[in-house]
C-alpha cells in the first residue's frame, strides 16, 4: 500500500543566497499557485505574495525574478518520533 505525503515542503533558493520553506497542502495546491501566480510574473521585480498558511498572520513577500531554484519535497509525519 503506498503511503501519501502529509503536506509538501517548498523551498525557494534566493538570489544571494538565502532559503525559504513554506508548506503545501497538497501537489495539486502548489502547482496551482506555481502556474497560476508564479510563472505569469516570473521576471516582474514587483513583489508577490508567496502563501504561507500553517504560521496565522505571517506573511511572505518576494520578486518572482529572483527566485533562482525550486525543491519540493514530500513530507510524511509518522506516529513514531526519533
């Protein structure tokens, strides 16, 4: 039986050097946000809103042209802590 995920980690590798993780619900969640917000604006330097929806009233804004890479990562919880 194939386990699912618990939510996906997002982290976007920043111009300079820096890293962000925000989290996703689902696959379908950040793929909607990824083609639907991020790619249209993707050389803008305006600032864009990035969701962050598991920290309540934070919130995270960045210039879609300065992102220089993406890593998803599946995360799973299990009932076991190391």
């Amino acid at each position: 039986m194939p386990i699912t995920p618990n939510e996906y980690a997002v982290f976007l590798f920043l111009e300079g050097g820096h890293r962000e993780e925000v989290r996703f619900s689902t696959i379908q969640e950040f793929q909607k946000w990824y083609s639907g917000e991020l790619v249209p604006k993707s050389t803008s330097n305006d600032f864009m809103s990035v969701p962050i929806k598991n920290i309540q009233g934070e919130y995270m804004m960045v210039r879609p042209s300065k992102i220089a890479g993406i890593r998803v990562e599946p995360v799973f919880n299990s009932s076991m802590e190391r």
